[in-house]
C-alpha cells in the first residue's frame, strides 16, 4: 500500500482551515490504518509536490458565492477548497452575560467561522468518501470505516449548504438565542449540515411509559431514547425523555402507533403529518 500524501496547507490560512487539515490526516490514518499524513505549512502552491492533498487555496475569483465547496481531483492530486461567510452583516458570536450598561457581552469570537468553507469541504468529503458519521464533536460520536484502498472519480464536485435546518429553532445564527439556542463549537461542527445532524425533539409523554425504561421494566425499548454521557437512554426528567431520532426504529415505531391508526381511525384524514416541534419543517408519512 503506498504511503499516504502529505496535507498541504498555507501557512497563513485562518485556524479553522488548518484545524481541517489536522481533521483530515486523523481520519485518512484511521481509515487506512497507516500513519497519519504529515500536515505541511507552504506560503504558495508553487511549493505543492504533484502527488499531494492540498487543503485550502482557493483559486482566485473562485466564487461570488456567499458559501459554496468544492472537491477538485485530478490523478495526482485532491484540492479540498471554500468559501463560507456564514453572515457578513453579523459576523461575531456573542454569549455568556450581557451588560446592558456598558452594551457587551461576556464572550465574543470575532468573524465567527468567516474561513469555514475549505472546512466544509473536508467534512464533506469525509462523509461521502470515507463514510464517516461523525455528528457532534467528540469522540463517542465518530465513526470511522476502514479502507485498504479508496477511489475517488477524476473531476471537480461543487456544492452549496443544504437550507433544510437554517431556520430551526434559530440555531443557524451567530449569536446568543435562549436556551434553545446550539453553543458555537456545535455550529461549526455541523455547519454545513453534512452528515447525522439530528434535532432534539421535546419528550414523547405519550410514548414514556410504553417504551422507556422506567415505564417498560424490561427495557427492551430503551434504544429509541437518546443517549446520555453515562450511557442511559434517555432524559433524567420522567416523562420528558427524549427520543433517538438517529434510531433508524424511530420512524417506523411512530408510524406504527401513531401515523397508521391516525389514519385507519379518521376516513378523513388521508396523509398523516409528522413535524418537528418549534419548526417550520414537516415530513409527510
């Protein structure tokens, strides 16, 4: 097996691009088995060797996009390159407490993840390429295939964020929501929302004592719960527990007792509607 290529990254590339390329040699050793790739600061691509990863660098004039990614290979070599701006009329998180005499905050990250998008274009390609899910930050949460080889088709791939979440509970934006609101390094991580993004629905009331634990004693259900740091299922407040939306049994369960009889009971009601709550988003079953 031939030795992985080195990642190369410019050397006066924003953190977030360079966080990237460390992303990406820990996923492509993990993957292959083999030692990381060693991740090599240049100051212009004239530096690149022909066989290489290159991440960042975006070509001049690239794109009058506000956000867009791209994946560029050829047979030497893969260019993983973006733009992503996030909010140019407001472009700095604020969290922690607001002062109202002196009108600041607590906390404040300047340009918030303006130099995400060659980013974006890692975690893409990871989920695609590699088939990696990896949807919250940490390490429970990632999963990694092994590869002995991988393909990658000759050619140049452009994409733009998926809107489907942009409006969830106000988690898209860049500054302090409430207590509903997602903390910064989860923003970023799910940023262009590439793999197992999942919302946090509120409890099932109707559905704990059927299924959870707690209700079922022999806690044969608890998996359609969601996972706590101490490896329970479920939510530590009784009936507002809440349920493993990446459970692939969690359609299909409310399909079962709930979508079928709504519509065997009711001869007019013909589809059955399955909505996160405090969204605008609805799945028709």
């Amino acid at each position: 097996m031939r030795p992985l290529p080195s990642i190369y990254v410019q050397d006066t590339a924003h953190e977030t691009t360079k966080e990237a390329a460390d992303i990406l040699a820990d996923a492509l050793a993990a993957s292959s088995g083999q030692t990381a790739p060693s991740v090599v600061e240049v100051e212009s691509l004239a530096e690149v060797p022909i066989r290489a990863i290159i991440v960042g660098f975006p070509p001049d004039g690239f794109s009058n996009a506000r956000e867009e990614y791209v994946i560029d290979v050829t047979p030497t070599r893969l260019h993983l390159y973006g733009i992503d701006e996030f909010d140019p009329d407001n472009p700095d998180f604020f969290d922690g407490e607001y002062d109202p005499e002196t009108g600041t905050w607590q906390y404040v990250e300047e340009n918030f993840m303006t130099k995400a998008g060659s980013r974006d274009a890692v975690m893409y390609f990871l989920t695609k390429y590699l088939g990696m899910i990896w949807p919250i930050p940490g390490e429970l949460f990632k999963v990694t295939p092994t590869h002995e080889a991988m393909r990658i088709p000759v050619g140049r791939e452009r994409r733009r964020h998926h809107a489907r979440y942009r409006n969830l509970l106000r988690y898209s934006r860049p500054a302090r929501s409430g207590p509903s609101g997602q903390g910064r390094d989860v923003l970023k991580f799910n940023r262009c929302f590439y793999s197992g993004f999942g919302d946090v629905a509120h409890g099932w009331r109707g559905y704990f004592d059927r299924y959870h634990p707690d209700g079922d004693p022999g806690g044969e259900s608890a998996y359609l719960f969601g996972l706590q740091p101490d490896g329970s299922r479920g939510f530590p407040v009784s009936d507002r527990a809440k349920i493993c939306v990446g459970e692939t049994d969690t359609d299909s369960t409310w399909m079962a007792h709930a979508g079928t009889p709504a519509v065997q009971n009711n001869p007019l009601h013909k589809v059955a509607g399955c909505g996160m709550q405090d969204s605008h988003s609805k799945a028709i079953a």
